[in-house]
C-alpha cells in the first residue's frame, strides 16, 4: 500500500456515478440520520469496545472513532483485503486519532471472542453482502456482552424490518427503538437499537 493506491480511492470516489450519489441529498439524508441515530440512542462509557461489520470506504467506522475517541475502541471486520488495507493505510495518513484495528476476515467464519464486545454496528448493505440473514444476527448475538448494544440499520430494498422482529427472541436481542426514513422514496431505511438479552 503506497500514496498512489490512496489517491486512486480518493479518485474512485469521485467517479461520475458514485460521486453524483455521494453529494445527492438523499444520500446526505441516509448519513445525517443513522449517524445522529448512533450518537442520540447509544451510550458511549470508558472502556467500550465497539464492533463494525463490513468498512466499505471506511467513513462510518470513522466516525465511530471520533464518537468513542477518549472512551472507547472500534475494531472494524471486512473480507475485502483491498477495502482492509486502503482503510489502514489511509487512517494512518490522515492521523485519525482512535483508528480501527482492522481484521481482514469473513466475519461469519472468523473467530471472535465470545460475550466480549459493548456494541456492535452493522449498516447499509454489509448484511446484504453477507448472504446469510439469520446467521450474521447469531454471530452478533454470539459476540455481544450480555445487555450490551447492537445498531442495525438497513434498506427497505434489503430487508424488511419486520423480518427480523420475527426472530428477536430467538437471537436473544430486545428491541429498544427504531425509525423509520421516507424522506426520499429511492431511499427507504431504518435504524433499530437492540439490546442482547441472556
């Protein structure tokens, strides 16, 4: 990993397509409310170790650094050896002061520690990617401290929420807020607080 692999992520994203989506306002409108979801519904303590599943470009795992820089650690998961090291290499170079230690992993393969993290987030399509609905909610279950605190946050596109409530109880989570956003109808999404229940 070198400069010039950094500047080519800088460029990529400035591609015609992905940068158009980028300044729309309903993908403004999608970043504002799940992280202003985050920072209202979730507590942030000395000593959290926090969990994100899958980095895309990295800007949510970002501010999840900034969100706990003082308090807390974000370890942040993804499979892509590509996505993993540009994210590395690039919070080194722009001095984030609480980075994520990364794992380059499949999450659903990988080995956690059991019962050890205080959150874990799992935005966008990173459950999509996965392909495996119910078993990416057991590992997350499996790796939560008992009352610790899960964000999900999804597409109406992907899943329904109501897929989920379904199995709640079996997952051993709680629910303990959601919204809902329609703003913008090519941008259906929603955003739960779920506890780990023993």
């Amino acid at each position: 990993m070198n400069d010039q692999h950094l500047l080519n992520f800088y460029l990529h994203m400035r591609e015609e397509e992905a940068y158009q989506w980028n300044l729309s306002p309903a993908s403004l409108y999608l970043e504002l409310e799940t992280r202003d979801f985050l920072a209202k519904y979730f507590d942030v303590f000395n000593g959290l170790r926090a969990l994100n599943v899958g980095i895309g470009v990295g800007e949510w795992d970002d501010y999840i650094g900034f969100l706990l820089n003082g308090s807390g650690s974000l370890t942040s998961i993804d499979i892509d050896p590509e996505i993993c090291d540009i994210f590395k290499y690039r919070q080194q170079k722009e001095g984030h002061p609480n980075a994520s230690t990364v794992i380059c992993d499949d999450f659903l393969a990988c080995k956690l520690p059991q019962e050890h993290y205080d959150l874990v987030t799992m935005i966008g399509s990173a459950l999509q990617e996965t392909g495996a609905y119910r078993r990416c909610f057991e590992k997350i279950s499996e790796v939560l401290k008992p009352e610790a605190q899960f964000m999900y946050m999804d597409l109406d596109k992907y899943h329904k929420k109501e897929d989920l409530f379904e199995l709640l109880s079996e997952l051993k989570f709680e629910l303990m807020h959601i919204e809902q956003f329609n703003r913008f109808s090519n941008v259906g999404f929603y955003c739960m607080k779920l506890k780990r229940v023993l």
